[in-house]
C-alpha cells in the first residue's frame, strides 16, 4: 500500500514526459491538484475504488488474459494461543 499528495503525483507528470506516455497524458493537459481534488470529492471510496482499477486495468491490457490488477487490504490483527 502507499499513499502520496495529489500535488506530487502532477508535478511527476508534468516533469517525467515517461509517465505521462505510461498514462497516455500530455504535458500540456496535466491538470491542476485543485481541480483534481475536487474532481475526487465527487465518489464515495467503493466507486472511487471500482473507477481507479478499472483505469489501471485498461492501462495495463497488455497482460495475461487472465491477470487482473485486484484491490488489497491491509488487515491487522492479534493472534493469541492459551
């Protein structure tokens, strides 16, 4: 799992031109992390969830037929043995 700031993730995009091809993103239409964050205050978290995979998995359709990017949970938990 890993977490970054909107306004990280534009600037990358606007300075690394390989990640922008990897995303199929123009330089010049990078938005802006305002408007990005609003964009996102629009979804709750299961259809925020469904709309970045979906993304990711048209990105990456190049693979396997049968892979598919999937969500992960961090889950803790105590086991204890008396």
């Amino acid at each position: 799992m890993f977490s970054t700031r909107v306004s990280h993730v534009v600037e990358e995009l606007e300075q690394r031109e390989d990640l922008g091809e990897f995303l199929r993103i123009k330089e010049e239409i990078v938005p802006e992390a305002g408007y990005i964050y609003s964009f996102l205050l629009k979804f709750d978290l299961n259809d925020f969830t469904a709309m970045i995979l979906r993304i990711l998995n048209s990105i990456m359709k190049k693979r396997a037929r049968n892979t598919r990017l999937i969500e992960g949970y961090c889950i803790n938990f105590k086991l204890s043995a008396n």
